[in-house]
C-alpha cells in the first residue's frame, strides 16, 4: 500500500479525480480524520472537508507508477 497527500478543493477537480482512479481496477480509500471513504465514490468523496489535504490510500502494487502518474495533478508535495 502506498499512502499520499491529495488536495480536492473544486467541484471539477474532484469530477476529474473519480474519472481518473476508476479506470484503475486497484482500490483507493480516502481518509480525512477518522473517516474512510471509497475514492471511486463521487458522493462519499463530497461528504469529506475538502478545504483540507486528504490521505489517498493505494492499495496494491501493481501499476503504482502508472497511477502515480495519473494522479500527479492532485498530490500535494
């Protein structure tokens, strides 16, 4: 598992985001405090504070730097 920090703070970006990890069949958990939620869930990913940075988890090995790649516009350094 791979964990980074992610910022989703507009309503396109986070559109984009969902796009982008469901095209990967690995799965992507969100977690804000002591919430978790599914990254492929648009709606669960609107009920987090989006002000803040978000821990993106990754969960497998395969295709990390692809997914890394892919996911670049929204890691926060």
């Amino acid at each position: 598992m791979k964990t980074v920090k992610i910022s989703l703070n507009s309503i396109d970006k986070v559109k984009s985001f969902v796009n982008d990890v469901t095209k990967f069949e690995n799965d992507f958990d969100l977690v804000s405090g002591r919430y978790v939620i599914d990254a492929k869930s648009i709606m669960g990913i609107f009920s987090l504070d989006l002000s803040k940075t978000i821990d993106l988890n990754i969960h497998g090995d395969q295709n990390l730097d692809q997914i890394l790649a892919v996911l670049k516009p929204y890691i926060v350094e």
